[in-house]
C-alpha cells in the first residue's frame, strides 16, 4: 500500500479544496455525521457487518481530519479508531458516490529532547515550552506519587526525553516518556519508564508473574482473586490471535481491528460461560458465524463466535461455567477456533486483561527484579543534555499544508481524471 502525499496547493488547483481539523462532538453518532454532510445514510447499509462494529470505537474529543471542497462538500475524512486504525469515507470524483473503508493510520515516530527552568510548575511551563498538551498531562502523571512538586522552586530544572507520535505535521496520540529528572536544590531526581510503561525512580524494577508467565500488576492480582472475575471460555486454552487494533486480516487480506481474542481448538471444544448473566443474543451474526453474546454485571458483554452448535436461546439466564456451545468454524474463519470478545458499556477491551486461568492449587505469583530497559543510558543522556541544552521542539499551531490521501488506488485514478 501506498501512501499519497497531496499539497493544499496543487489540492487548490484541481479541486479548490481545503484541509479542515475537526473535534468528534459529545454524542455525536456515525449516522448523524453523515447527514451533517448530505451523505446518505444508505451508506452504512454498504458497511460490511463485521465492520459495523468499529463505529462504537469513535471516541468523543477525537480529533479527526476532512477533505473539503470549495462549496463544502465533503471529499474525504480520516477517523481514527484507536491509534493504529481509521475510518476512510471517500467521495468519487466521477460519480459523487460515498465509500467506506478501514484502513491504517499512517505516521511518523520522532524522538525529542527539553530542558526546562521551572517557572511555576512542571505541567504548566512543559506546556508553555513544547505546546504539547498530552505531553505536559503525562509528566504530571510521572511525577505523580513520585516528586512533590509544591517543594520545588524558581528556576529548578526539568529535563525530558520522549518519542512522539507526528500526523500531518502535529502530535499523534500518547508520547512515550524515556526519562523525566528534576534538578532542585542541586539534587537530581531521575524518574524512568518501566519496561510496563509505568514511570519507577529504580532502574530495577519488581515485577511479578502469574502462573503461565504473564506480567500482572498489584491491581490485577487482586482482581484475579476477586470471586467477581471472569473464567476462561475454554478449559484447555491456546490463543491463535490476540485483541489489536491492527492486525493482518487473514481471509480479507487487508489490516482490520481484532477486537477480541482467538483461541484454536477442535471443533465440539464446549464453550463455557466466563461469568454468570443474561443471553442477550444467540443466532447467526454475518462473519462472526454462529454467535451467543451475553450480558454480566458491571457492564460487561461477552461475545463467543464462530460456533458449531448453541446450546442457549436469548434471555435464558446462564451461570459461569455452564456450556453455551461448541467450537466451530461457521461464519468468515480460516479453522475451528472461538473468537471471543468482551465489552464494558459497548467498548470493546483486552479480554486477557480480565480473564484468568484457575487451578485446584490457587493462585501462584512469582516475583523478579528486572533491570529498566535503556535507564542507565538514559540517564547517561540527561546528564549531558544538562552540559549542553538542546533547543526545546516546540508544536506550533500553524494550518496544515499538506493532507494524506490514503491506499486506493481507484482513488488516485479519480485525482488524474
């Protein structure tokens, strides 16, 4: 797939047309987008069933960006669904009709270095410093728990290292802080990120596992003791596929969401229920094949599909652990297995995050200590950055110059036409 690059310039030329940046409003849904744009709505009949399920992943305060005419009409616009995935509305040149696609977000990953005297605190001149809103939240986050930033004063030091995500010439998505040290008193303190992600001022770090080797946090460890937790969906697990937001659709052969996770087995595998509920559904769902989705406390949802057979009907009350179905391949599958999703108030989220595995033995955890990954390095870095100051990068709010027009190529005949 490629990429094409269109200056407003040359955008002015053949179409007259002008990049907008816009903010998803509260409340605002797929279909009522369409109309705000005399699209019709028949389009969302086009959309692929398994596809439909992507417009509940539409974030409010999201920005997203549109391709306009010079009337107003909308030519494009790129919706992100995540940080890797967006939604593509494409309006023909030659027909005016409307289509809809899932394709990957494109962007670049830069690193960026700052240092900064303290004025009034942390958060507030990293913002004034860099323009970077998300990046001043997340250094406030660091410090957190970590410095008491009402001790600091006048003119201590902040030094940072990050990498930021970059989409049409702006910060995309969350930064990845490396390392953050504040200089007060002529003591430096170095905060680090973990080989979680987490921020720690140890460049070892404990780290505990669960029985199957798996990382878990001090939070999930009490959720997995919590009798509130959901079982596996299969007594003998193996995961073919795990929850992405970008993953390499195997039968459509094209980058789709997989917002749950897989797990092979042999056809007639029983499909156990991973918490007590409410069948909200059972019966045939597009690509998902056969399907039961049912409704726990909470406000979680849990979806089993591609079955062979169903063993509920649709508000039939079912306890964990109680077989639903079997495992099949009806539906769009390449093979027996369960794709199994979960849902807290129709979002969907990592259901290995929540799922666990128990044993007649209770629950067993092991605890290493785990070097930080680039901490002494880092820290190398800082130190000389304190020698010689880079000069700060900073976001500036300027207009767009230029758009991405992405993937499809009978777009790109349009353009020439």
């Amino acid at each position: 797939m490629k990429v094409l690059v269109i200056f407003l310039s040359f955008i002015s030329l053949v179409f007259g047309a002008k990049t907008v940046k816009s903010i998803w409003p509260e409340g605002k849904t797929f279909s009522g987008y369409l109309v705000d744009h005399n699209v019709s709505v028949a389009l969302i009949g086009n959309i692929d069933e398994d596809d439909m399920q992507f417009l509940s992943e539409i974030r409010n305060g999201e920005k997203f960006y549109e391709l306009l005419s010079k009337d107003g009409t909308l030519l494009q616009s790129l919706i992100p669904i995540g940080e890797e995935m967006q939604i593509q509305i494409i309006r023909a040149r030659k027909d005016g009709k409307y289509s809809f696609d899932i394709v990957p977000i494109h962007y670049t990953e830069h690193e960026h270095k700052a240092v900064i005297p303290i004025q009034s605190n942390p958060q507030n001149d990293l913002l004034r410093a860099t323009n970077n809103r998300k990046l001043s939240n997340k250094i406030n986050y660091f410090f957190k728990n970590n410095i008491d930033c009402r001790r600091l004063r006048k003119d201590d030091t902040l030094a940072i290292i990050y990498k930021q995500k970059e989409r049409l010439g702006k910060p995309f998505g969350s930064p990845d802080i490396k390392i953050a040290m504040i200089e007060t008193r002529k003591k430096k303190r170095f905060i680090y990120a973990g080989n979680d992600g987490l921020p720690t001022m140890k460049t070892c770090k404990a780290i505990t596992y669960d029985s199957k080797g798996n990382q878990v946090s001090a939070k999930q460890i009490r959720r997995i003791k919590s009798k509130h937790k959901f079982d596996m969906p299969l007594r003998h697990i193996r995961i073919s596929s795990r929850f992405s937001y970008k993953r390499w659709h195997p039968i459509l052969r094209r980058y789709r969401p997989h917002l749950g996770t897989d797990f092979a087995g042999r056809r007639g595998t029983p499909i156990l229920a991973v918490n007590s509920g409410t069948v909200t559904f059972s019966g045939w769902k597009g690509g998902y094949g056969k399907v039961v989705k049912i409704k726990h406390h909470g406000g979680y949802t849990s979806l089993y599909a591609h079955q062979s057979r169903i063993r509920v009907k649709k508000g039939q009350k079912v306890h964990k652990g109680q077989v639903i179905g079997y495992l099949g391949n009806t539906g769009r599958s390449t093979g027996p297995h369960l794709h199994f999703g979960l849902y807290r108030y129709g979002r969907a989220i990592n259901p290995m995050k929540v799922l666990t595995k128990k044993s007649s033995g209770g629950f067993s955890f092991t605890t290493k200590k785990i070097a930080v990954k680039g901490a002494k390095k880092n820290r190398v870095r800082v130190l000389k950055m304190l020698k010689n100051p880079p000069k700060n990068f900073k976001w500036d709010i300027i207009e767009k110059n230029y758009t991405l027009v992405k993937d499809k190529k009978h777009y790109i005949q349009n353009i020439k036409r």
